[in-house]
C-alpha cells in the first residue's frame, strides 16, 4: 500500500498536515468500500422484496436471501473500533431509492419466470410502499 509507505515517511518527517490528508483519504476510501457493500446487499434486499410484492406470495428462499441481506447490511454498516455505524437512517433512504431502479430490472429476470419487462413489472408494484418496508425492516433489524 503506497497510502501507508507515505504516511510513514510523512509522519517521520514531521509533515502532519500531510499525514492527516492521507488519513482522511484512506477514511474516505474505506467508507467508499463498506457504501458498496451496503449497497450489495441492499440491492438483494429490494430484488426480493419487489418480487414478493409483484407476485403477492413468498418462499422460503426468498426469506432467507431477505434476512441474509439485512444481517449482511447491519454487519456491514457498524463501525467495530469506533462505534456507531457508517450509514445514517436518511442516507439509507436516499440509497434505497438510488439502488431500486436498478433492483426492479433484475427482478423483472426472476419474478413470474421473466415474462415481463422492469417497465411492467414496474407498473405492478408500489414503489414507495416497498422502499419504505426496506428502510423500516433496515432499522429494526437486530444482529444476533
């Protein structure tokens, strides 16, 4: 990692300035990567979540995959050594909303065997209340 030869280096030289710019830097970068995360699994979350809405039933698997995203998602957005957590509640509204575009063209692959286009499964489902279940099922998920 170069970050760090450099932060060693500036810190040795006494150029703290420089060392808390690198430092911001590699926070930012490691927030960029727990976001991404976040939004991986957030991204299963809302496929699922669309597809149990569209075809008004459930399965076993899909429940599984719903959990699995929502312990992926709490895991991922707790800071360990600092505390608190990466992700506020309205960043995650504004990521459920970022990301369900993107959710409903993959569930249009797996809901109803893929006979509709995202447009019309689109038409099927009400956004809002789906994005809202994900932002409200997010919040009260406890980690075991």
């Amino acid at each position: 990692m170069d970050e760090l030869t450099m932060l060693r280096k500036m810190v040795e030289e006494h150029d703290y300035e420089g060392a808390l710019a690198i430092i911001s830097d590699l926070d930012e970068m490691a927030k960029d990567d727990k976001i991404n995360k976040i939004e991986s699994f957030l991204l299963v979350l809302l496929i699922h979540l669309i597809k149990q809405h569209a075809e008004q039933r459930t399965t076993k698997s899909w429940n599984r995959f719903i959990d699995n995203a929502l312990g992926g998602i709490a895991k991922s957005n707790k800071r360990r050594s600092a505390g608190g957590h990466y992700l506020r509640a309205e960043e995650f509204k504004d990521l459920i909303s970022e990301t369900f575009p993107l959710a409903v063209r993959n569930a249009a692959y797996e809901a109803f065997e893929g006979i509709y286009s995202a447009e019309q499964l689109s038409a099927m489902i009400d956004a809002n209340q789906i994005e809202q279940e994900a932002f409200n099922q997010i919040l009260t998920y406890k980690l075991e």
